[in-house]
C-alpha cells in the first residue's frame, strides 16, 4: 500500500514555525477529516499566496491526482458544464491529460 504525505501535520507545521498569523485562516482546513487536492490547493493559496510564472509550471510539472481527486475534476466538469479546454485552463492541466482520464474513468 501507497503511504501519502500527512499534509495535516507538513502544514501545521509551517503555519506554527514560519506563519502563525495565517493559522486562524486555515484552522477550518485542518480541521477536515480527509484533505482533497482543492482543500491543499486551498491551502497553499492562503499561506503562500499566488506564485510567479516559472514557480506555477515548475509545480505543475510534479503535480500527482489520485483516483478520487480525477474523479472529482470530472464531476466538476459535468456539474459546470465545462468543456476539456475549459476545464484544462482552469484546474492548469493539459486538455490532452483530461481527455486521458476521461476514456480511463468514465464509461460512454
């Protein structure tokens, strides 16, 4: 079995050590029972703020989803009647990376 990062305790660590002024902003993420990838996003957004260019492709780059975190993408697709393009701009994936996991997750 896979083992994931805590992302509780890494961000819970940082806001104690490095930004305990953000904690109040936070303490309703980590508090959930299970943090989804928009929830870590969420996170990240409000300790780090937004990020330059070349920071934003880097990450992109080493970005992984789990197969609930796909799904999610997909149903948020559906519920926003976007199509791939505009679900790709949105969620900074490759349309191509969304057509893929629509043929592996979804029957048509």
């Amino acid at each position: 079995m896979k083992k994931h990062p805590n992302y509780k305790n890494i961000y819970s660590d940082i806001l104690t050590k490095k930004f305990p002024h953000k904690r109040k902003e936070c303490e309703a993420l980590l508090n959930m029972e299970n943090l989804s990838f928009l929830n870590i996003i969420k996170l990240n957004t409000i300790i780090f703020g937004t990020s330059d260019v070349q920071t934003e492709n880097f990450n992109q780059k080493h970005r992984s989803y789990h197969r609930s975190d796909i799904l999610k993408i997909l149903e948020y697709q559906k519920k926003n009647k976007l199509n791939n393009i505009q679900l790709a701009n949105h969620f900074k994936l490759s349309r191509n990376t969304v057509a893929k996991w629509k043929k592996m997750f979804l029957v048509n």
